[in-house]
C-alpha cells in the first residue's frame, strides 16, 4: 500500500527468503501436496529446537489449543484459567470443549498472569491453566506447573507469540508446562502462512494429539500411500481436520533454520525503539527478567493521555496517517460482547488488564524492517507527541 506521504511501514511483513520459495516450488512439483515427508521433517526439527519429545504440527495454534484441552481430558463442566490479555482463540476453544474460560488478572509490569493470580480465580471445578506469553515475554511457567502439580490441574501454555522464549533458562515448549501450543500465523515470527505445533513430553496425549487431528483415522494418507503402507484405517474417534500439509511445513524448515537470526534482527529493532522512544511519555515495555528470555513479538507501548496528552486512539490515528501501520494487542478478552453476554463478565473484573487494553499500542516489529523504517516510526511517534 501506498499513502500521498509515501510507502506504508508495515506492520509485520513477513521475512520469505529465496530458499523458502524454492522448497514449496518443489512440493509442488513432487506430486504430494498434503501431510507427508515435509510434515514429518518439520515436527523433528521443531521438536529438537524446543527440546520437547513430541511435537504434532497442526494448521493452527487454535487446532494446537482445542486439540490439548481435548487430550487433557477438559470438557463440560470444567473451568480453565486463563489471560483476558489475549487473542480471543485462546478463549473460545475453551468454550469449543464446553467448558468455562475464567480470567486471572496480569502482572501490569510483564503483562502475564501470574501463579497468585491463576490461584485466586481458582475454584474445585478449575481442569487447566492457560497462560499465555504476552508480546513474547516468558510466563513463570514453572510457578505455574507447581501450582498446577499441586491443585491437580494440567498446564496448556499458549506459546503464539513464544517461540524462541526461554524461562528461567528452560526452552517454552520443552517440556515445563505439561502442553505448549505455537502459531505459525503470518504475523508471528516462524510462518508458514497459517499453521501451529503442538509440544509434549507425554507419549499418550500425542498420539492422541495426532489422531484428533485427521479425522480420528488410525494412520494417515502417508503412511497409507507408501510401498509397504496398509490401505486401510479405523476411526478411532470423530476427530477435526487439523493437519498441517507438506506445502506450509516446506516454509516451516526454513523458517526454523533462520529463526534465530529473525530475533537478533528484531532484539536490534527492540533496543532501537527503547533508546529513540527514551525521551517520550509513554510506557515502554519492561526489561527482562534476569534468566529469562524474550521472543521479541511485540514491541508495545502505553499511551495514557494524562502523560501523553493524547488517547492510543489519537495517535494510531495520527501514525496511520503518515503511512504506519500498528496493532493493538489486544481489547481484554473478557469484555467482548460474547464472553460479557454469555457469562456476565463486566469491566473491573481485570484491572491491570482493562487498563493495558486501554491504552496499549503495538509498534511495527519485523525482521524485514530496515533501518530507515525503524526511524521514520520513531520520528512519526515525536512529531505526533511533542
Ligand atoms: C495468533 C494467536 C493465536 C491464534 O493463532 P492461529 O495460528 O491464528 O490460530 C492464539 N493465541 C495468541 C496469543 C495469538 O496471538
């Protein structure tokens, strides 16, 4: 997109290299499009990245949440414990299962629930905690497996935005938290246009994982297909068309592969903002927790219009009107006409998170940002300010 003031500063335009293009060009010349070697290929290398023992790539982080809920036994009647400072996926799969979402309030500071807060909102019909890594900051996951270990609750971590995060040294996804669910959205910073995983240490819940996913079949088309496969399956159980095909895992392999240079791109980007934004009165994000390890998703900041003079509202406005496109993650979930409607949720139930809602706005962030982006949002945010 184009603006009378020049080129748009996107978002988070994604980072495709050329070896990408050419890994789905040849699937599409191999006569396999669907689940099969790329699939297979995919999940060993995440599952290797993370450090988990499983791993089952999926087409979504939605499929990879409801799928866990499912195998952690959660359904009619349960409550899950979850973040009202989330994409509303989080929170309706849980309603998918049939059971209750129940919002803990975050810490103002990470933005993440934490283990005091998942304890106050829990009650004897608590199944799972769902916490989620805000903007790419680790939850206290192990805070919160000990508190889930000792209620006898399962821990399903919504790692969307977390997936080069590490907890207090521990990988997300390698095995602290008992599920861990990642997307490959377009957005987020491993893509494979849409897609997601999901990471266990328990042998049962994936395989039960990987058969929820296609259809409930016993083996798959591949393992169906090949020389010495067996042509016919069962359904073990009606399940969901979740499967992630060999054309999105193509992109998932090199976008894996170059993960890690994406980050230091992006923590580059981070440290740029926190300098070229130092001056200014607005809230900038914290600074990480010593041991822990940021995936750098999102770079947001707080707009309170006492300090600022001017409402979030105001100056997405204004940066859109200079060709800069920001976001804002997210409206509290809780708040939603849905989830006030259906479960009488109302403002005040989460005040850290309403006033973050309120007022939080996220900046451009990408690998493929070049500097003179990065300054141009900088300056936009002055002149819109001062
Ligand atoms: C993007 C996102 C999701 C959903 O991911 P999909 O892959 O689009 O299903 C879930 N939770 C959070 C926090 C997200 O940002």
């Amino acid at each position: 997109m184009i603006t009378a003031s020049g080129p748009v500063v996107d978002f988070a335009r994604p980072s495709i290299s050329e070896a990408e293009i050419q890994e789905v060009v040849a699937v599409l010349r191999s006569g396999w499009l669907t689940t099969g070697a790329r699939v297979a290929q995919f999940e060993r290398a995440f599952a290797d990245y993370v450090g988990a023992p499983h791993a089952m790539a999926v087409n979504s982080c939605t499929a990879a949440l409801h799928l866990s809920l499912l195998a952690a036994g959660v359904g009619a009647g349960d409550e899950v414990v979850t973040t009202p400072l989330t994409f509303c996926a989080t929170a309706n799969v849980v309603v998918h299962v049939g059971a209750t979402p129940v919002f803990a309030d975050i810490d103002p500071e990470t933005m993440n629930l934490t283990p005091e807060s998942a304890e106050r909102v829990m009650t004897s019909r608590t199944k799972a905690i769902l916490p989620v890594h805000f903007a790419g900051r680790p939850v206290d996951v192990a805070g919160v497996q000990a508190l889930a270990r000792r209620r006898g609750v399962v821990v399903i971590e919504d790692a969307a935005h977390a997936v080069e995060a590490r907890a207090q040294g521990r990988h997300v996804g390698g095995g602290t938290a008992d599920l861990s669910c990642f997307s490959f959205y377009a957005t987020k910073n491993l893509t494979t246009g849409e897609g997601g995983m999901v990471t266990t240490a328990r042998a049962d819940w994936a395989q039960r994982i990987r058969v929820a996913s296609l259809h409930g079949l016993s083996h798959d088309a591949w393992t169906r297909y090949a020389a010495d496969g067996r042509p016919h399956y069962d359904v073990l159980e009606p399940g969901f068309k979740y499967n992630m095909p060999d054309i999105q895992a193509a992109l998932g392999i090199h976008q894996l592969a170059s993960l890690e240079q994406r980050l230091e791109r992006r923590t580059a980007i981070w440290r740029r903002y926190d300098e070229g934004l130092a001056d200014l009165p607005i809230g900038r994000p914290a600074p990480v927790r010593p041991g822990d390890r940021h995936a750098r998703h999102l770079y947001t900041v707080l707009v309170d219009q006492e300090r600022c003079g001017r409402t979030r509202d105001d100056l997405q406005r204004a940066l859109q009107a200079k060709g800069i496109v920001t976001s804002i993650h997210f409206a509290a979930v809780h708040l939603h006409s849905y989830y006030a409607t259906r479960y009488g949720y109302v403002r005040g139930l989460c005040p850290n998170a309403e006033a973050i809602a309120d007022r939080t706005l996220s900046l451009p962030l990408s690998a493929a940002m070049r500097d003179d982006e990065v300054e141009r949002v900088i300056e936009a945010i002055h002149g819109s300010l001062l």
